[in-house]
C-alpha cells in the first residue's frame, strides 16, 4: 500500500513525528511504501471558507496544500497524526483537513465526494491515558471523520504519558507506544 503519513505537530523529531516514524518503519519492513508530510515543515493556512472551490475552481490560497493533494489523491491510506492540544487534534491537522473539502467532487446536488481511502490516527499525549476521557474529542472526532467520508478505518493508536514538548520531559521512549506504533504500522493490511 501507498501511505501518505501527516504530521499534524509544529515540532521536528517531536513525541508526534517519533511516534510516526516507528509505524512507518513497521509498516515499510512490511512492504508499504510511505511519504511523510510534516504540516511544521509546509504552509498550509485554514480554509477561508469562501467556496471558489464549489464554484469548480482549485483553492484560491497559494500555499503548500497542493504538496498534500497529490500524496493524498495517490495514497490508498491516509494516517493522520497530532498531538493533543486542549482535548482535541492540533490547529495544523484541523487546517489541513478542511482544506480536504477543495479536492472534494461536487455532483449537481451540492453533494460532495471524496476519494475512497484506507484511514488511521496517531495521537500523543502528554497525560497519562488512565484518564479515559483524554482521548474522547480526538476518538469521536476521527470516527464522525472516518464514517462521514466513507473510509476504512484501519485503527487509532492513542499514546498517552509521553510527557510534554519543550520546558516538559519528553518521555515517549519509556512508553511502550513506540513499540505499539511499529507494530501497527507491521501490522497493516
Ligand atoms: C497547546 C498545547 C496544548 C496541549 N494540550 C494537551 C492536552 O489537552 N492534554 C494532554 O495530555 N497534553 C496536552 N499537550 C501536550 C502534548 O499533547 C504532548 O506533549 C505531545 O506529545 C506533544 O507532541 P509533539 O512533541 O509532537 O509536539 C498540549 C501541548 C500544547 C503545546
């Protein structure tokens, strides 16, 4: 399979892109190829919210959104990762997901379409994941996703107790959710 990874942190070689790396060594060890897009690395800015796109035309905004499109539109999965930020997913990822709505196809009802995809999350946290409720918003978020495009859902990987970014001790490598990554990404089907 083709994977096109997203790294929904500002942070280079932070608990997210780590994270992200160990399912990708898994999941090229078993065969699949990956490309990675590290959203602190590109421009891409929130939907504007003012259709030109519906009207037919590409987005109006010149920035790297068209590096993602193409990965994306070639992929067979997408695997969306972030870190928690305030219970839910990070701005970056969110900005890049609306802006999915441009290179949706348009039927004459308004309805729109989306490529048919393969989907998994990645989400670190810096609290420990005994609190259940941690992960609820990103959980529900990525299922209401998931089923809303009409993608098959290949799982998501909550890694919570990483520690923080930063001022905060990191402490995903004493975690077992890299090993837990690798072996997702090993995994895949
Ligand atoms: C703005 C901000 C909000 C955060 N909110 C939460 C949170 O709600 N719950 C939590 O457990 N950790 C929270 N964190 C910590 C990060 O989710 C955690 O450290 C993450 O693993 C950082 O990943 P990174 O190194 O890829 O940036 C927050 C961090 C930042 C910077």
């Amino acid at each position: 399979m083709k994977l096109c990874v997203v790294i929904g942190s500002g942070r280079v070689g932070g608990n997210t892109e780590q994270l992200a790396d160990a399912f990708i060594k898994g999941a090229e060890e078993a065969g699949h190829e990956a490309v990675k897009i590290h959203l602190g690395k590109v421009k891409i800015g929130p939907c504007l919210g003012c259709n030109g796109c519906v009207a037919g035309g590409a987005c109006v905004q010149k920035d790297d959104f068209p590096l993602f499109a193409r990965a994306f539109l070639d992929c067979d999965a997408l695997v969306l990762t972030t870190p928690l930020y305030f219970w839910g997913i990070s701005g970056q990822l969110k900005s890049l997901i609306d802006r999915i709505y441009s290179i949706g196809e348009k039927d004459p009802k308004g309805y729109f379409k989306y490529p048919m995809k393969k989907c998994a999350m990645l989400c670190t946290a810096a609290d420990s994941d005994r609190h259940f409720w941690a992960f609820e918003l990103v959980e529900q978020y990525y299922r209401r996703l998931v089923n809303y495009m009409h993608w098959e859902d290949l799982g998501l990987l909550a890694a919570g107790g990483c520690g923080g970014s930063g001022t905060f001790p990191r402490r995903i490598e004493e975690t077992p959710h890299l090993q837990r990554a690798y072996e997702f990404g090993k995994g895949l089907r």
